[in-house]
C-alpha cells in the first residue's frame, strides 16, 4: 500500500510513511535536507564511524519502511521523531535547531489526527487548495483516498498485509484500467517521488476510483481470501474501469491517459515547493 507523504523543510522534499500510528521519515531524506550532502549514504557510513552509540544503537533507532522511490515501493530506512531527533545529533549544521522545530510541529499534528481523524482531512484539503488546486479537484482527490482507504481495510481483513503485496495489487489494478503500473504511469508523465495521483486529471482520477471502488466490491461479493484469490479480484476491477474508459475513448476519440502532470504548469512549480 502505497503511504508515502511528502513533506518540505526550507524547499527539501522529506519522504514520511505512517507506522505504528506516527510518522516516520526517509533518513537519507533528512541527511540531505540538513547537510545538502550529494551522497546521504557516504554521509551516514562516516557519521555512524564518528558516533559510537549512534552506530551501535542504529538498529533501534532506524526501521527499513516501504517508500515510494523512482524504482518504486522500496525498504528504506526509516526514523520516528524520537529516532530523527537522535541522528540530528550527530550533524552540525545550521539548519539543526530549525529543523528540530519543524519536526516537533509535524509529529505534535500527527497526534492530533489521531485524536481527531477530520483534522487530517481538513488539513489535506488545506493543502491542496494551497497549491492551487481547483475545488472540483480536491473533491475528487478526497473521495478518491475515501475510496482506497476502504479498499486496503478489506485487503487487511482478508490477510494481504505485506507493502509489497499492497503494491503488487495497486499495479495489477492499475494495468487493467490504465494500461500501465503506476511507476509506468509515472515515467510518462515525468514523475520521481511526487504522488501519481496527484498528478492526474479529472478523467484519470475517475478512473482509478472506478477501478478500485470495483475492486472491493469484487472482493466483498467473491469472498476473496488471502493474496491470490484479491489478485484476481483486482485484476477483475481493473477491467471494468477498463472497459468503461476505452468505451469513452472510443466515443470521443481522445484518449484518457495524459503525460501532463501538475508540476508542468509553470504556475504551480513554485506552489508545490511550499510547505505544507
């Protein structure tokens, strides 16, 4: 299941994922949103020779999470807010104590959506009404996550709990409706770690609801059970939203899948770089 968030620290793009009911952020994300260091791995061997405790305790402190990359779903490390605060000191960079707050800040609002889920939807669609994005859109993106929410809790009910089986339905899904995986969908449209879907447009969103909305009725009606058996039933929801798109391909002659993405109007590149 796809969970990458991204947020931005001072215009660096910081991956975080929710794990055990808070964040955890990208730790090579952090090395170089603090450092500006071209090799955050090179980084993190001499940091951990020159910190002792920091290196023997990193097992504890670091867990590998799966994170969106240009690759894909991937384990990548990954640090809590306690396990971050620790790593920070061990770089001396000006941009320490800044950091510190920001991150304080982002952990404390994740408490809040835990006390208060409406917050985090309000806050997702604060976001996106900052960068630019028409009310009509942002309607269809919240009902959208709405309708992907309920598909993974089905997928948990029925045994599918590895990320890699998560992304590995999401493409066959995909595929069907598309014609493309999602990191496939990504290269046409230019994408690295920027959030597909919020680079779709109206039909593409539709599409994807269409698909996914079908796939847990599917998997409801068919009692599928365990990985396989929701294979196929997302396979099968994949070819209604299919078949629906390539009928109205058909009728209008255009075709539904775009390479425009929302970091290719030049109005919103630097909307897209704000904090969020």
């Amino acid at each position: 299941m796809e969970t990458t968030k991204i947020a931005v620290f001072k215009g660096q793009q910081i991956r975080k994922t929710i794990h055990k009911d808070e964040w955890w952020f990208c730790v090579s994300d952090v090395i170089e949103a603090l450092t500006d260091t071209p090799n955050s791995t090179d980084y993190i061997k001499k940091m951990r020779k020159r910190d002792g405790e920091l290196a023997q305790g990193w097992g504890q402190i670091v867990t590998p999470l799966a994170i969106q990359t240009e690759g894909g779903l991937q384990k990548v490390n990954c640090a809590n807010t306690e396990g971050i605060f620790r790593i920070i000191q061990s770089i001396p960079s000006p941009k320490a104590e800044p950091f510190k707050r920001w991150l304080a800040k982002v952990g404390y609002e994740r408490v809040q959506e835990i006390e208060d889920p409406e917050l985090a939807t309000q806050r997702t669609r604060a976001l996106y009404k900052a960068k630019g994005y028409s009310d009509a859109w942002i309607e269809k993106r919240m009902r959208g996550i709405a309708i992907r929410e309920e598909l993974t809790e089905e997928w948990k009910k029925r045994g599918v709990e590895e990320d890699a089986e998560y992304a590995i339905l999401t493409a066959e899904i995909s595929k069907a409706a598309f014609g493309l995986t999602p990191s496939e969908y990504k290269k046409l449209k230019g994408l690295k770690r920027e959030n597909l879907r919020d680079h779709m447009n109206d039909l593409e969103q539709i599409f994807s609801m269409l698909g996914e909305g079908a796939t847990t009725e599917i998997t409801r009606n068919k009692d599928a059970q365990g990985f396989l058996e929701s294979k196929g039933a997302a396979r099968q929801g994949g070819d209604v939203a299919g078949k629906a798109r390539r009928d109205l391909e058909s009728r209008t002659g255009k075709k539904v899948v775009s390479r425009q993405n929302y970091l290719q109007q030049p109005e919103n590149r630097k909307l897209l770089k704000d904090k969020p």
